[in-house]
C-alpha cells in the first residue's frame, strides 16, 4: 500500500516526468511547461495524435521467450502512460522520445484495417494466431473515436483467424458482439493487465489506465459471456506489488479467468532513467529498497537482456515470485487448462463466394 505522498517535483496524470533524448537524434528538448490531467475516459486535450498510412501492420516476432508468433499494433505510444512499459523505447524509432512524448504523441496507423487484408490474402500465409496489443494497448483512449481495432476484429472473424487481445482498458466491452462471434468459432482469447488492487498505486503507476475494479468487471463480463479469459500479473517490481500477486490472481479467479502470467520488471533502454526518475519522486521513502531489489532480480542490474532470464529474473526474489505464483495459480485452479485456437477454419477473401458452387 501506498502510505506517503510523492516529492513535490511529482507532476500528477503522467507516468514519465520528463523526455530523456532520443539515441538516434542528435538534437533534443525539453518541456518547460506542466501539463494538465483529464480522467482517462475522457478525450485529452494534451495529447497530439499523429495519423500515419504505413506499408505493413503485421510483426514476426523473433524473439524465442515470447509467446506469440506475431503481433498487430495499431497504435504507436499510449495515453495509458504505464511508467515501466517496455514498448517506451520503440517510440525513438519514430522520432520521438520515449518519456512523455510516449504517452502525449501517439501514432494512429488509419490504414491498418487494409494492411491486414492485404497480410491475410497472401499465398504464403499460414494461419497463426495474432497478437493484438504485442507492444502498445489497442484499446487505449483514442480507439473510441477510431474504432481501428474494432474492425481489425471484423476483417479476424471474415478471414477466420485466431486472434490474442490483452488489454488494460473496459472499453474492450464495445466490441463484446464481434468477440461473441470470434469465440463460437474458437478465434479469440483475452487477457487482462491487472498489476495490483491499490488504486492509490495505480494512478501512480499507470495514471491513465482504467481502475482496477473496471478491469475485474470486465474480466467477469468477458467470462460469463464464455470468452476464454486470463490476467497477466505484469509488471511484477519487486518491493512494490510482489506482495499483491496472492489478491491479484485470486480477485482474476473469482472473476472467470483461467489462466495467468507474470514478469519481472526489467529497465532496458531509456526506461531505466524514466523509471529511477519516476520511483524517487512518486515514491522516495521505497525507492531505494524497490531500486535495489530490482537489480536483485538482475544480477545486479536492472536490466538483463539473456534470452529465458530476462522476463522471469534469477536470484533469491526471483526464485520467491516464482514460487508464490505458482502457488497461487495452483490454489485458484489457474493454467489448469489451454485455451487452443481454432487454425483449421481459415478462408481468403473471396472463399465464401466459391463455396457456393
């Protein structure tokens, strides 16, 4: 629990506290002005949306400690502005930086309805199960007004191709009738972000984020609708939410999940001067205990980039989430059973028509 109020220099309704520079810019700036907050379900006056008509939506993903084989992401940067997200550094590929810029510029790819047409209707496709939400959170503030991942999930059920959600957002509830459907065919799964049930934390720690109740109702809703349904209990940070895991994947039980995940944070990149920023200003009475156990995590370091360690970290806290996780999962009868999805259905574009001869 929270028991003390952030440093003075804290500025409310942002995760990052600053724009470190971008690695590939020569030139950089600074924000000389505070920004305001508005609640998250509300359209954010300090946010600048970028539209962008790219050549390809769809990402093989390469690394083997990963479990998805490709991902989707029709959003680059997110208004959520979750302080320890690891997709912070793909926002300097843009040109932008991966502090505030991340969650204040955010990218809206308009075309990727059409991108993953042309992506399923090729002759080397395979259906594989894609990944929604692999780097940013497709269901962030401004998919209310675009509605991009609403018809992704349209052109996914057309084409009969299983499709991944995670999400930290109950807007996802929108599209409740398209999931309905995708799931009489066995197409979709949904996980839930759940990092803890501290609300003074979480707006802290992902200040634009919907509260933690929402999620647990949407979780329930998705469940009783028979959606197949998990949580992923990530970020674990040592010191911080480690000891909220037990409350987490019981609260994610009783709501209908089936089945949980965990990481361990990790600092790569820039994240690492973001998040040291953020823990001693929003935090300074924890921020040495917390800084310290998570270099524990990671022999020493915050950041540990070797294949199989870097997610789950090694050490004696490592070892002890480990096996409080699996513990817990045990007792509320998670990851008891696979949610398998439905690869043999798969049809291009014009197969309907076909079959009626």
């Amino acid at each position: 629990m929270i028991h003390q109020a952030p440093d003075h220099r804290f500025e409310k309704g942002r995760g990052a506290q600053f724009n470190p520079a971008n690695r590939f810019q020569s030139n950089s700036y600074v924000r000389e002005y505070p920004e305001g907050i508005d609640l998250w379900e509300e359209e954010n006056r300090n946010t600048t949306y970028i539209y962008e008509h790219g050549k390809t939506i769809v990402n093989k993903v390469t690394s083997p400690d990963i479990g998805m084989a490709y991902s989707l992401n029709p959003y680059q940067g997110c208004e959520h502005g979750c302080i320890y997200c690891y997709a912070r550094n793909s926002h300097e590929y843009w040109g932008y930086s991966a502090g505030v810029d991340f969650e204040s510029k955010i990218v809206v790819k308009k075309n990727a309805p059409q991108l993953l047409k042309q992506f399923l209707d090729r002759k080397s496709w395979k259906p594989e199960v894609i990944a929604l939400s692999g780097n940013t959170d497709c269901y962030q503030p401004i998919e209310r007004k675009m509605r991009i991942t609403r018809k992704l999930l349209e052109i996914f059920l057309h084409y009969r191709n299983p499709v991944s959600i995670i999400t930290k957002n109950a807007l996802i509830l929108r599209d409740l009738d398209l999931l309905e459907e995708l799931n009489r065919h066995r197409l979709v799964h949904v996980w839930l972000s759940i990092t803890s049930l501290d609300e003074k934390l979480r707006l802290l720690l992902e200040p634009r984020t919907a509260s933690y109740q929402s999620r647990l109702k949407t979780l329930r809703t998705l469940s009783e609708a028979g959606i197949p349904t998990g949580v992923m209990n990530a970020p674990i940070i040592p010191g911080l939410n480690d000891v909220h895991m037990h409350d987490v994947l019981k609260a994610a039980s009783e709501a209908g999940a089936k089945r949980a995940g965990y990481t361990i944070v990790r600092l790569n990149g820039a994240i690492g001067d973001i998040f040291k920023d953020w823990l001693y200003k929003a935090l300074p009475g924890q921020a040495d205990k917390i800084w310290h156990q998570i270099s524990e995590c990671h022999n020493g370091k915050v950041n540990d980039s070797r294949w199989g360690t870097r997610m789950k970290g090694e050490g004696k806290f490592a070892t002890l989430i480990q096996d409080q996780f699996q513990r817990y999962c045990q007792k509320y009868q998670l990851n008891k059973e696979s949610a398998i999805l439905n690869t043999q259905d798969f049809r291009k574009a014009f197969q309907p028509q076909l079959s009626l001869f």
